[in-house]
C-alpha cells in the first residue's frame, strides 16, 4: 500500500460505472477514504468486495447526477460530511459512452433524446457537483473530470468496422462532444476556483484495457504508437498525480493517458 492520498477524502461519482471501482481501489490502497456516490454502488460486486477489505474507509451513497444536487444533500447521504470532516478531493467518473458495437451505422442516424441525456449526464451533471460540493471542499483540494480521447480526435471508423456482420458500428457523436465541453467546463472551473485553493482537471485517456473484444484490442494496439492498449494500473498513477500534494500548481490543464494514440 502507499501513502501519497492517506488522510484525504475524496468523492467519487459514479462509483459504479466504467473504472470507478478502479479507481476506487487505487485510492484506497494509497491511503485515501473513499465516498462512493452514484447509481447501483450497493450492487456493485468489486465495490463490496472493495468494503470488506477497507471497511472503514470506503463508504457508499446513492445519487442521480442528473437531479440537482447540493451540499446538505450530500451530507445527508453522508452523515459524516455533516461534522468537521472536509473532502479533499472529487472524481467524476459517471458519464454514458456509446459501448462498442452498440452504436448506429452513421453519425446522423442518433436522435435528440440521446443526444440530451448523455449531454445531461456527461457536462451537466459535472456542473451540477461541483457547484453542491464546493462548500464541503478544504482549503485545498483537487477536482478531477474523467475524459476520452474522442472529446479530441473522432473514432476512426476501421476499429469499430468489424461490428454488425461486417457492417460496422459508429459511436454515438454526442459521446465525443460532450468530452470536448468537459474539458473546456473543467479549464473555466479550474481557473475560477484557482484563486479559493481548489484545482481543476482533466484525465483524458484512451485505449484503457476492460471488456473489448479481442479483434477491437488488436486493431487498436496497431494504431498506438506503443502499440498496446494502456493498462488500468497506469491510469491509477495519473490519477494518484492529480490527486495528491504532488499537482499543487497544476490546474485548468488536461493530462493525456492514451498511449500516443493522440498524437498522431
């Protein structure tokens, strides 16, 4: 176990969803108390298995990002937040991707209401957060918004190709779009809220191994510059940087874990 987030606490939305209980495992093994918030967190398996092995340190409430939010609300979901304790750090996880070979077969073909309900939760429901926790943050404090490469570059069409018989699969716009105003809400909030002690960023990654399908992996490792897809462990560390006492003059900034894929 390290040390470098012990005696921080530190909100984790979307606890439940893709990577949040990496997450949440990777801060707990370096000392950190854990709140996790989100949808489904109760049935979640890796995040019960997560309690009993730091049973005082990972707590767990449940929220719709969607709903509006304030502090008194999260204190009441977490009744230790009501007292003296602050939180030193928030993670927001929660978001709705398009998952690979669910999408449609052209940019065009999405409508409306998926359009706002990804929008809804992916920018809006980071405003929303941010804006209920800022009077539960210390006097120093760290705000990471989890980003995707597609809020950068768009989903090359030849890795999705092989979904659907053959017919190809195109993730939804509304997906890469919504990344790309995470980062420019996370640049605005990150210099706002510098002046207060609180730092903003973005963790923008691509290619984190999970659940894709073996030709997926292959087609992207060949597009890498690294040739490889990017292990959960080192996201971990990128997350850990931002996090602790190590990125104090670090703020309104997007730190870019993919591999190279970017670059190209």
């Amino acid at each position: 176990m390290g040390s470098r987030l012990r005696g921080k606490n530190i909100l984790l939305v979307g606890a439940a969803g893709n990577l949040g209980p990496s997450w949440a495992g990777g801060m707990l093994e370096e000392g950190a108390t854990v709140f996790a918030l989100g949808l489904g967190v109760n049935d979640c398996n890796p995040l019960n298995e997560l309690a009993k092995k730091f049973p005082n340190n990972l707590l767990m409430g449940i929220w719709d990002v969607t709903t509006q939010a304030s502090d008194a609300d999260i204190s009441e979901i977490f009744p230790a937040l009501a007292g003296a304790r602050e939180l030193h750090g928030l993670v927001y996880n929660a978001g709705i991707d398009s998952p690979a070979g669910a999408g449609g077969p052209e940019a065009l073909s999405f409508d409306h209401a998926t359009w706002d309900t990804i929008f809804q939760v992916n920018v809006f429901g980071f405003a929303n957060i941010v804006s209920a926790v800022r009077p539960l943050l210390a006097e120093t404090s760290s705000i990471v918004a989890v980003g995707s490469m597609y809020g950068l570059v768009s989903p090359r069409l030849d890795l999705y190709s092989h979904y659907f018989d053959g017919k190809g699969s195109i993730k939804h716009p509304a997906y890469g779009a919504s990344k790309a105003a995470l980062l420019a809400l996370a640049k605005q909030f990150g210099t706002h809220l510098a002046p207060r002690g609180t730092r903003v960023n973005t963790l923008t990654l691509g290619g984190v191994e999970g659940n894709q399908d073996s030709e997926f992996q292959a087609k992207f490792a060949l597009e890498n510059p690294q040739n490889r897809m990017v292990p959960i462990s080192e996201a971990l560390g990128a997350m850990t940087y931002l996090l602790s006492e190590d990125s104090l003059s670090m703020t309104a900034q997007n730190l870019i874990v993919d591999g190279g894929y970017t670059a190209w």
